[in-house]
C-alpha cells in the first residue's frame, strides 16, 4: 500500500503551541472571512484598505491609483513610513509570502520556512485557503509500499521507493516505517497486518487478539491502539475483513475509522465505527443477513 | 485625467504613456507594454497618460520603476501574442534567460520589485520574483533561512521553538 507525507503536511502546519494556538483565533477568522470569496489571495488593495490591521497599515502596500491623486498623496507618505521601518524580505506581508510559499518545491521546505519565525508560522497557521492551494499543488510523493507477510508470525515490511529527493530520503530515514512501537508492547503477539492506508495513516489489524491499530510513521508518536475490538462484535476474523481509515485534510488527528467483518456463525455483515472525537468504538449498525 | 488620445493605437504608431515616479522622475514607455500592469490597464483603456498627462505612481521610486519597465517592454511583445503560439522555442529561451539575469539582484531591489509587481500587479514579474525568493529558501534549514535573508538573530524563545520544532518534526530536516 502506498504511502504518502501527507498527513504531515497539515499536522506540521497545523500544529502550534497552544498559546501561539489561541492567539491565533483572531487572526484565522479574519483570514478565513476574507478569502472564503476567493479560494486564492485577495489583491493588495482590499488589505491595505484595511485599516484595523496593524501590519498593513505600517507596510508600504498602498495600491498605486493613479485615477485619485489625493487617495495616492496618502499612500506616499505611506510608502515613506514604510522606507523608514525597513524594507526588508523578512518584512513581507502575509499575501505576497504565501504566494511565495506556494512556489516551494515541497512540503518538507514549506515546513522548515514557516518555522523560520512566528509571522511566517503564523501566516501559514492561519489561512485553510493557503493550504489548499498548497495542497492542490504539492500531490503526496511516494515514500515506499508496505507489504503484508503471510508468515506467522507476521509483520508488514516497507520497501521505499528509494527517492532521489534528499527531503524524502530525511522522511523515510525520520519515520518508524519498520513499525517499532507495534514491537513495543510485548504483551501483543506479532500478528499485525495492514488493511488500509490513506493519509499518511496505516490501519493495522491484530488477528490472534483481535485489536486495531491506527499509527502515522512519519510522526511516530501517533499510535492509537482501538482497544479492544468490542467483544461478541467479531466471532471470526478473516482475511477479507475490511477497515477504512477516513481523515480530514485539515486536521489529521481528526479520523474514522470504519471496520467491516463477515460473521460466520450468523452470516451477516458487521460494522463498527471509531471516531476520534469521541475516542469510543462503536458499533453503529449490523447490515442485514445475506442470504446466498 | 488626460482625454482619450486620438487613434488609440489603432494607427500605426505605438501609443506612448507617460509614467511618474515617486521622485518625480517621468518614463514614457508603449501603452502596450505599461499594460502588463493589470492597475495600469484600466487608467491606460480609460485614455489616461497620455499627452502631457502622466500617471503618478507613489509607491514606485525611478530606480524600481525602470527596472519593473525593462521588465515590461521585454515581455509585451510576448504577452501581445496572448500565450505565443507562434513563439519559437529560441524566443521562449531568450525570454528565461532574460528573467533569470534579471532577477539576479540585491535582495534590496528585489524587495522592491516584489512590492511593485504587487502593486502594479504585473502578474508575470509576481510569479518571477515570488519564484525566486522561494528559490532562496529551498533546501535550508530556518537558521539558514534566517541568515540568507537577513533576519536578526533569533531570541533565546525562538531558537527553542526552533529546536523544538526540529526534534518533532524529524522528516522534515536533512
């Protein structure tokens, strides 16, 4: 199964300290309101008009208007308050950095150049639209494939694409993709198998103690152990049992994840469904019996 | 503003607008090619800077403005051509080799090529300019980042974050 850095993508962007976090509430709503309208940046004249904003309103970003000489008199003396505090690259307001962050070849170098300072951090904190369009731009790379063994006892294997990109390279080397913290808990014999993979997510299933793991490799922190797998839900575990990870773009910690399993003993199919809101496993619905 | 000059450039002879800089320094440069400038556009359409009219431009000093015009009067044949179907790979060569040399500059007058192509929205020279700041920033680490760019040094709390930052987000650093 493919796997891809996505998920990183907004965990990285996404994730402040939860001071920086609150701080930012402001600021995102602003933003979110003035590019609902458009999916991409507004243009300079409308921020600059926007005299509540404390950074604009210091920047040398008044429209050149040539049909109003006396609204282009106030922009030179803006344009001269903005000499005086430096005319700098650092300085950038957050419109025209983002345009540039979007020409960033790739994700890791979006991630590194938002932590250069908090107003980049901030600037890429708080505008979704900057990254969708990034997102929109940077398809996930290919890190490798896992494969599952059919071996007992049985542990997937990653093989990397081995990419010429040494940011990748880093995100192969960086991540658990050997599955380390799985082979961390002793008490659990080695029988993972792999039933889904989506948003730099994998989904792995336990066979002999019926258990559910939810892990990102590139994180490595991030395992979730669904604990157990309801009891009396699942009488028999088969190969074709399904699971379905469903995660948010935007918010990576935010998941579903779906279970199917075909019960023998009263042929019918079985659902249950993790939400990572909630933290519970729920069994939502049966299907109705199949008749053959 | 000026009245509509007479032809309007349906005559043979280029229209000429006039443009003024924040110092006062005046360039008289083909409508076609101040027309790059998406903000122009509209006062030039409109029949402005002509004559001994010109169009003031606050925000832009003589020395940006003639390298934002250079800019402009290398591109607007291309642009005319809408696309360029007709342009010859050689031209299409020329042109890339211009925008390369060209933005090989102080990060000074590169500040100031950004600002005015935002506020003349000249989307050709944005792209050019964004392109290369990303360019500057690819493939370093924030500490480099901020020393290519010129940042103060960090304080001690944003080198922890920095630090901090580097640690959880392992995959993201070489």
């Amino acid at each position: 199964m493919p796997v891809t850095t996505r998920s990183g993508a907004s965990k990285a962007t996404e994730e402040m300290p939860p001071g920086e976090l609150q701080g930012l509430v402001k600021t995102a709503e602003a933003e979110t309101k003035r590019t609902t309208a458009a999916e991409g940046l507004l243009p300079l004249k409308e921020k600059a008009a926007d005299a509540d904003d404390p950074e604009t309103a210091t920047d040398e970003r008044g429209s050149v208007t040539p049909a109003r000489p006396r609204k282009a008199r106030r922009d030179a003396s803006d344009a001269a308050a903005a000499a005086a505090a430096g005319r700098h690259i650092s300085s950038l307001g957050d419109d025209i950095l983002l345009e540039i962050f979007l020409r960033l070849p790739s994700l890791a170098t979006l991630v590194r150049a938002a932590y250069t300072c908090r107003l980049w951090r901030r600037a890429v904190a708080s505008s979704p639209a900057f990254r969708r369009r990034f997102r929109a731009s940077h398809p996930s790379p290919l890190l490798g494939f896992f494969v599952n063994s059919r071996n007992v006892p049985s542990f997937p294997v990653f093989v990397p694409t081995r990419p010429r990109d040494l940011d990748l390279a880093a995100a192969v080397r960086g991540g658990d993709f050997f599955l380390t913290s799985l082979q961390g808990r002793p008490e659990e014999p080695t029988c993972w198998k792999i039933i889904d993979c989506r948003g730099g997510n994998i989904l792995l299933l336990n066979l002999a103690d019926k258990l559910l793991a939810l892990l990102n490799p590139l994180t490595r922190q991030r395992e979730r152990i669904l604990n157990p797998v309801p009891q009396g839900v699942y009488h028999d575990f088969d190969y074709n049992d399904v699971g379905s990870i469903f995660c948010s773009d935007e918010d990576p910690m935010s998941f579903l994840v779906a279970f199917l399993a075909f019960d023998r003993l009263r042929w019918r199919i079985e659902a249950a469904v993790f939400a990572s809101d909630t933290r519970n496993m729920e069994c939502l619905f049966f299907l109705a019996a199949i008749s053959m | 503003m000026a009245a509509p000059e007479s032809g309007d450039g349906n005559n043979g002879a280029a229209r000429m607008v006039t443009l003024i800089s924040s110092d006062n320094t005046r360039f008289e440069v083909e409508a076609a090619a101040a027309s790059l400038s998406q903000t122009l556009q509209l006062t030039i359409l409109d029949g402005g800077g002509g004559g001994g009219d010109g169009i003031p431009l606050p925000n832009v000093d003589s020395a940006t403005l003639s390298k934002v015009l250079e800019y402009c009067i290398k591109h607007a044949p291309a642009a005319a051509n809408g696309g360029a179907p007709n342009a010859t790979a050689v031209d299409r060569a020329e042109l890339e080799r211009f925008d390369n040399e060209f933005v090989n500059i102080d990060q000074s007058v590169l500040y100031s090529l950004i600002m005015a192509a935002h506020n003349l929205e000249i989307e050709g020279l944005q792209s050019l300019v964004a392109k290369k700041v990303a360019d500057m920033i690819k493939g370093k680490s924030p500490m480099e980042i901020r020393r290519t760019l010129g940042f103060p040094d960090p304080t001690p709390e944003e080198q922890a974050e920095m630090n901090a930052h580097m640690l959880e987000y392992g995959w993201a650093y070489e």
